[in-house]
C-alpha cells in the first residue's frame, strides 16, 4: 500500500544527479566549488546520501536536526543560519562550520569550543545591501580583530546574503566589493581565507557571464540543484531538470457548481475575504491537500488546461473544465514545484516521499 499513498512528491533520483553534476562542471570551470544546501530535502535520508556522494564541497543547512543526520560523512557541514545561543552545544557537537555576525554568540561558541578542548570554524556574514543577516563593510576590521583574539574560534571565510530578503541582484560590484573585504581580513589574520561564497543560486548568471570577480570561490546552490533554476531573474538554466520532484494528489469529488459561492460572502477559514469570478456553472474537481501541506499559488499543474481555484487547509479546489483529460474520482493530478512550494510539502508530514 505505501506505494499508493497520497499525497505524495516522486523523487527522480537520476534527475537530481544530473543538476548536481551539471552545476559542479558549470562551477569548476571558474574556480568555485559548490555548498549544496539540503534544507529542501527536510531531512530525508536518501536525499542527503545523493549529496553526500555527489562531489559538492560542503552541505550547508539552515537546521542542526537535518544536519545531525548527516553521518559518516567526510565533507564539510555547515550550519548556514545565524546559530541561536539556545543551540550552541548542538552546533559544536554537530556541525563543522556556522555562519555568524554576532560577537555575543561567536563569543559563546568561542568558550564552549574551549571547554569541551576542541576549535570550531566559523564564516562570517558581510551585509553587501540586501538587509538581512551580516556585519557592515565598516564594521568587519574591528570584529574580525575580536574574532582573531579568540583561542578557540577560527575564521575560515567570508559569505554573502543576495536576493532573499532585500531582493538585490548580485553583480559584479557588489561581489567586488566582497573580494575586497577578504583582502582586508587576510591582512589582518595573516593568511588566506578557505571560503569566500559569493551567494546563492541568484548569482548563477553572473557565472554564465563570467562576471563573479576572481576571489570569489564558493556558491551556495539549494534551488539550482533541486528544480533546475538560478533565483535572480527566475531563469531555468540551460540542461537542467526542473521536473526533478513532482507533487501528485488524489482528487476526492468531481462535480459540476456554480463559479461564484450562493450567500453573503465573509472571511474564509484563514481569514481572508475571497472575491470570485462569475465563470458560469464550471466542472470542479477536489484534491486531498490543502494549504497545511502547501500553498496553492506555488504549485503548477502538468495539465496546462487545469485551473487552480483556491484551497483550504485541507482541499484544494480545482477547474478541470477545458481539459482534454478523462479525471475521475481517485484520478492522481500532477504539479511541478517552485522552491518554496518544494520546501513546504518535504516538511509536510503527510505528503509521502518516494525515490524512483
């Protein structure tokens, strides 16, 4: 039976191979290696044994319990969000490299590290402008000086945040801008600088271009690997898959209704007041998923015909009308995923994973 639960995400094991490697070749031909970042795999083992074996330089995370399940491995593994001080033993107990900006925190791992007589290696966050995490270009001399003060800490790199927050491009001045704060750390701890990650998988075009300034030698690639696209411009990138994870669900009713709800129109379940468009009596199928697994705005069905009308926490609601397929009851519908819709329904519980 556990190959007939629904809803459930189809996982092409090949596909996902063949990114990865894809992007690897695009990478090593300027230099850079390859963070590849796992959170979208939510913790599921055979996802992250693929990475583990795929050739990536460090697997990055934003959670230590994906991480922790991580063994037996011989690459890298970073913790990529900011640590909280509530997890600081988990992040000398399990992970190799953390991000941070904060000298209270960095400070607190310095004297853990001591304690327990070992070292922990750290990347330090620069803001170039997006607004999120980071220290300020001003302010890197004065806080690299108290990081290098620190007997158990060691300052391996320097990364950047572009595109999640602020939504800025990278460009070939802001990443310069990056190489140029390296210099200035290497001159201040008298040697070089293991990782200088130049962003996510927004930063994918500028390599096409060959326009990420030399210096630069890591990327951090999580959607690039996952569903085949760079994050600046939304582009798929040339070769690759972006059919790797496929959501199927199971449809639970068909029946023809009315377009616009009968009655005084109020909030819906989450809240909202929802506003209709009079399309006459339509064909409506119902799906056993809702927004509890995923947003129906993030998904986009196979059938190009299907019309996405809205959901529920537990339904999503659908238009089969102008479609040329014969659904019934218990028909499977299938979606392709955006990044955010992939990263909802791996977490969800009650989607089924399945390797091909």
């Amino acid at each position: 039976m556990g190959d007939w639960m629904f809803p459930r995400i189809i996982i092409s094991e090949k596909k996902l191979k063949s990114n990865i490697d894809l992007l690897i070749s695009k990478c090593k031909g300027h230099g850079i290696s390859i963070m590849g970042i796992s959170k979208v795999f939510a913790g599921n083992l055979p996802l992250l044994e693929i990475l583990k074996k795929s050739g990536v330089s460090y697997i990055g995370d934003s959670r230590i319990k994906n991480l922790k399940k991580i063994t037996d491995c011989d690459i890298p593994k970073v913790l990529i969000r900011l640590p909280m001080i509530s997890e600081i033993e988990d992040v000398i107990d399990y992970v190799d490299i953390s991000f941070n900006s904060e000298i209270p925190t960095i400070s607190q791992l310095n004297d853990l590290a001591a304690s327990k007589n070992t070292r922990h290696k750290i990347v330090l966050m620069v803001d170039l402008g997006d607004l999120r995490e980071g220290v300020l270009a001003k302010d890197v001399d004065e806080i690299v000086n108290i990081i290098n003060d620190m007997k158990n800490i060691d300052l391996v790199g320097i990364a950047v945040n572009l595109t999640c927050y602020g939504g800025v491009i990278p460009s070939s001045k802001n990443l310069g801008e990056l190489v140029e704060i390296k210099n200035k750390i290497e001159k201040i701890i008298s040697r070089k600088l293991e990782i200088v990650s130049g962003g996510n998988s927004s930063s994918l075009f500028l390599l096409e271009k060959d326009n990420i300034p030399n210096g630069v030698n890591n990327l951090r690639l999580g959607e690039s690997i996952a569903i085949g696209r760079e994050t600046a411009y939304g582009k798929k990138i040339e070769e690759s898959h972006d059919d790797v994870f496929i959501l199927q669900a199971e449809i639970i009713e068909i029946r023809n209704k009315p377009s616009v709800p009968r009655g005084e129109i109020g909030m819906d379940a989450f809240g909202n007041t929802p506003v209709f468009e009079d399309r006459g009596i339509r064909r409506r199928a119902i799906l056993a998923i809702g927004k509890q697994d995923v947003s129906h705005e993030e998904i986009i069905p196979l059938d190009k015909e299907i019309i996405i009308l809205g959901s529920s926490s537990d339904h999503l609601i659908i238009d089969i009308t102008d479609s040329n397929e014969e659904y019934r009851v218990g028909s499977i519908v299938d979606f392709k995923l955006t990044y955010s819709s992939l990263l909802s329904v791996m977490t969800s519980k009650y989607v089924e994973k399945k390797m091909l």
